[in-house]
C-alpha cells in the first residue's frame, strides 16, 4: 500500500500478519529496504500484527532531492503509524532504524511500548565519514561504495558464502539520492541526551562481526536506557536479521509481549 507522508511524500507500507494482534514495526537500515526482514518472519511467533516500509529514498517509496532530515524521516514513521491507526506498537529498528525509533519514541511515547534497538547507536559516525560517502555515491553511484560496506556489514562467514550477491546487488539498486539523503540525515543526528531520558523496555542487539556499530557501542547506546537487555549474536555482522534469521526471531519473540 502507500501512505503519504506530511509532505506529499509517498511510501511503500506492507501491512500484515493478525491485523487483531500486537504491532510489530520495523525499520529498515540504510542502503536496504523492507524486504530486509523477510527471512526473520516465518520464525516469529503467531498472532503478530507485522508493519514495515521503505523509508523515503529506499525501496519502492519516493525519492525527492536530498538532503533529508532525521526530523523528516522520523515523522514519515510517525505518519505510517498514525494512518495504520496503531498505537502502543513495538518498533524494531536497525542502523538508521534505530536512530528513527529512539527519535520516535522520544517525540511520540503514545505510539512506541517497547523498543528494539538493533545494530545502531545514538550517534553513528561522523561529519568527515558521511560527507565522503554522499559526496562519492552521488558523483559515482552505489557500486562504488559496495565492496567497502559489503565488508562491514556481513561477519566472515556469510562473506564466503552465497547469500552476498543478493545484498551487494540489493545495495546497489538503492536510488543515489536516496542513499545521499539518509546519509545526511544521520550525519546531523545526536540523540545521546534525548535517549538517556527514554524510559521503556529495550532490547539491544548487536553482531560481534559487525563493522558499522561495533557491539560496545550499541551496549553504550543501551546502557543510557535504565532496565535495557543487550544481546550479542556471534559470527554475524551489521545484518544479523539477514545471517541469522532464527536467532534473530527468537530474541524478538522473547521480548515481544
């Protein structure tokens, strides 16, 4: 289905599951789209209400002119959630999916009960980092940053095997600007004090392989939240949804209420 966002903007919602049951939302991370949760579903415990979409600039939402703020990304989240008439949802976000969570949260406690904070941090990255990777994928495209965050993505073992070709060539069909704009928009995100003062059940997950948020600094990001769980899932990298399905879904469905 589309939503359209406060501004026009139109993105690519699936809604699906038990439409009676609890609200599972997920974010997706940069350079990937909803389909990033495909392989976790069938593991998930029954009578789920599940919602995912593409963020703006992803998948098969719209792509307007970066850069895009994390003000704006977050209220596309807000806008998905509202016209889906959900409140009280569990959001699991991952990467810049867990940026907008902890933002969401923050803005709207009504809509977000519990909170999953995969593969992400309060602040990931700096000005330096993001600068380079916009300015390179919008003179050279996707291709050129691939191999670079294929690497830091995928832990040791799911790099020589297989699956890698699909997510480098998923990677590299993400729109440019679309890229270039949530880029931007995590480079101008600090959100340390705001989610120091979250209080709510938080689960963190984190893949010892994983090169893009390496595991202390999503402990760190959990340990500002009072109460927060962190989980290490071994051998997997920034993705861990994507190389470790099963384990993946069973730390969801034990913090699901």
């Amino acid at each position: 289905m589309r939503i359209e966002a406060r501004d026009g903007i139109g993105l690519h919602v699936q809604d699906e599951g038990d439409p009676a049951g609890h609200p599972v939302v997920f974010a997706n991370s940069l350079g990937t789209d909803l389909r990033l949760w495909d392989d976790i579903l069938p593991h998930l415990k029954p009578g789920l209400r599940i919602v995912r979409w593409d963020k703006r600039g992803h998948g098969r939402s719209d792509v307007p002119e970066p850069p895009y703020a994390m003000g704006t990304l977050i209220s596309d989240a807000e806008a998905v959630i509202e016209a889906l008439g959900i409140t009280q949802c569990s959001f699991v976000g991952l990467s810049i999916g867990g940026l907008i969570a902890q933002g969401l949260t923050v803005k709207r406690p009504d809509l977000v009960a519990r909170m999953v904070l995969s593969n992400t941090a309060a602040k990931i990255g700096d000005d330096k980092l993001w600068d380079m990777r916009i300015e390179t994928v919008l003179r050279d495209g996707m291709e050129a940053l691939a191999d670079g965050v294929m690497e830091r993505w995928f832990g040791r073992d799911f790099r020589a095997g297989p699956g890698l070709a699909l997510w480098r060539a998923r990677f590299c069909e993400t729109p440019p600007k679309g890229y270039a704009g949530c880029s931007a928009a995590i480079k101008g995100t600090d959100l340390y004090t705001p989610t120091s003062g979250l209080r709510l059940p938080v689960l963190a997950i984190a893949g010892s392989e994983d090169g893009a948020t390496p595991p202390d600094l999503v402990r760190e990001t959990a340990d500002l939240i009072p109460g927060s769980r962190f989980e290490l899932i071994a051998r997997t990298g920034h993705l861990p949804c994507v190389e470790a399905p099963r384990a993946y879904a069973e730390l969801l469905n034990g913090f699901l209420p």
